[in-house]
C-alpha cells in the first residue's frame, strides 16, 4: 500500500481533517465533509483492492457519518439560506 492512489487519498484525508478543524468558516467546512466523502470512497475501494477490510469497514462507516456532514452543511433546509 504505497501507491499513488493511497497517496492521494492520505493527503486528501489531511486536507479535509484541516478544512474541517481550523474552523475558516462554514463554507470551507461543507467542502471539508465533501473531501472526506471522496477519499473515504478511495480508502474503501483501496481497502476492498489490498484486501485490508478493517480499513474498508472503518471508511464505510466514516463515509456515513461524513455524508451526514454533507446533509448538515449543503442540503438541510434550515442551512440552505446561509451558503
């Protein structure tokens, strides 16, 4: 596992964490949950490839709990008006 799709979903990962926790605003964090979906569905179809299902399992739940931040941050009703 040191290809460059896990590179790039090492740094993608690292990026979204950042969007995400230095907090730049809610814009930036609705895109830090879109990142973390994507490289969630690259460490899941990596995880699948290398036979490393824990990693698999892991990033389907966190995909699940990322698509949430989705819904909160983009698509929920009460939020739509601030974007």
């Amino acid at each position: 596992m040191n290809g460059p799709v896990e590179w790039i979903a090492s740094i993608g990962t690292v990026l979204a964490a950042s969007m995400i926790a230095f907090d730049l605003g809610r814009r930036a964090t609705g895109w830090g949950f879109v990142l973390f979906c994507l490289v969630s569905t690259l460490w899941i179809y990596i995880g699948i490839t290398q036979g490393a299902l824990p990693l698999a399992a892991m990033n389907g739940l966190l995909l699940l709990i990322n698509g949430w931040g989705v819904y909160q941050y983009w698509l929920h009703p009460k939020n739509r008006a601030d974007n």
